[in-house]
C-alpha cells in the first residue's frame, strides 16, 4: 500500500489550461503539504493544511489553489497554467504535534508537470 | 543568503570510501534537523534524523553544532547503491511544520 499517493504522476498541458493533482495519504496524518521541485533541484514549500485548515500559504500566486475536503485528501488545482509552472510538484504529509519537535514527513512520488 | 546551504557537488568516490557532507543553517531557532535522500527521479526519504549529541545509523553518522549552526553527513564504505542526492533539512515547527531544505548534494559513487 502506498502511504502518499498523488495523480497523476505526469501531466504535459498546454499554457492557459486549468490542471488539477490529487493527493491522498493512508497514515491517519494530520497534516499535509505541497512543495514544487524546479529544475535546479530546489524543493519549496507552497502550503500546508492542519486537519482541512490552511497554515502554511507562502509567495504563491493566485493562480495555485488548495483544497483539502478532509485530512486525508489535498489537492491543487492550477489555473491559467504558465511555462514557469513547470516542475515537479510533491504532496507530503506528517503527523504534527505541538510540544513535539519532530515532523518527519512522508513523500509522494511527485507529479511531472511541462506546459508546453 | 539561502535559509539553508549545502555544497552541490557532484561528489564522485569511489566504492569504499568515506564522504563527508556539511550544511549551515541560518535561522537560529531551528529546532529539529533531518537528512533527506532522492534518488534521481523519485521522491526524497528520510535518511535520518540529526540529534544534538550526534547520531549513528550503520555507516551513516550525523552531527549538529547549534552554536556554529552547521550539520554534517559522514558515510563511511560507501556503496553503490548511495548514489543519490543528499539533502539537509531544517524544521522551526513555530511555522507550521515547514521543512526548509537545502539544495542537495549529489553523490556519485563509482566501482
């Protein structure tokens, strides 16, 4: 069974489309994330929800808009997609307990996104 | 000034040896501190954890210095299948459990 999933794991779309990556995690976490991997490597976070609410929502533009309907599930739809957009987008989740000063998180297999 | 910095390699060694990698974090508050490893194309996993007294994981030992704000990656014998691309990551969980990584080292360990 596969703890992170995400779909789909590719998406070749064209600029101006509106595309959408799903993600779900079978751990009972509490938390999840997105992050954007670019083609220089760099993995950055771009939000975070705590049981369906919103805590992280860093320098994102509009365009990118999470949803999570239940703690188990947090996709991102994508509008108005650019050539910039392209990258490899991760969902993650962990477990996040305040007074705890762990957060070791769990992985999905990424979605390649190119617009081309 | 990137939040956390790592040399990006490539490292090439060959089978058998030890590696080093080191990497400096600039936010002070951190409070717990990871090593992550991707493979090319696959998603990053954690390797280990780093704890402040310094930890071993077989081959692997891990090692953090708060007052210098510098974590380092010893991998000793090295195998083939460490090939990877080795990333240090920071957590201030005061900002939502926001892992902030750096940008990876790439490891290449030939026969």
């Amino acid at each position: 069974d596969t703890a992170v999933s995400q779909t789909p794991k590719y998406l070749v779309t064209q600029m101006g489309n509106d595309k959408s990556i799903k993600c779900e995690q079978n751990l009972g976490h509490d938390t999840m994330y997105w992050y954007k991997q670019d083609s220089k490597k760099f993995l950055k976070i771009m939000f975070s929800y705590n049981n369906k609410e919103l805590i992280i929502n860093e320098t994102v533009p509009n365009r990118f808009s999470p949803k999570s309907p239940d703690k188990a599930h947090l996709n991102l739809h994508i509008n108005s997609l650019e050539l910039g957009d392209s990258a490899v987008y991760f969902c993650a989740s962990s477990q996040v307990r305040m007074g705890l000063a762990k957060n070791i998180q769990y992985f999905g297999a990424g979605t390649r996104l190119s617009v081309l | 000034r990137k939040e956390v910095e790592q040399d990006p390699g490539p490292f090439n060694v060959p089978e058998g040896a030890t590696v080093a990698f080191n990497c400096t974090y600039s936010n002070s508050a951190s409070q717990s501190f990871f090593w992550y490893r991707q493979d090319c194309r696959k998603e990053p996993k954690l390797l280990m954890s780093v704890y402040s007294s310094g930890n071993e994981d077989g081959r692997f030992t891990a090692q953090l210095n708060r007052a210098s704000q510098y974590i380092s990656l010893l991998i000793r014998d090295s195998k083939l299948s460490d090939s990877a691309t080795y990333l240090c990551v920071v957590n201030n969980y005061n900002q939502g459990g926001k892992l902030i990584f750096g940008q990876g080292t790439e490891l290449s360990v030939k026969p």
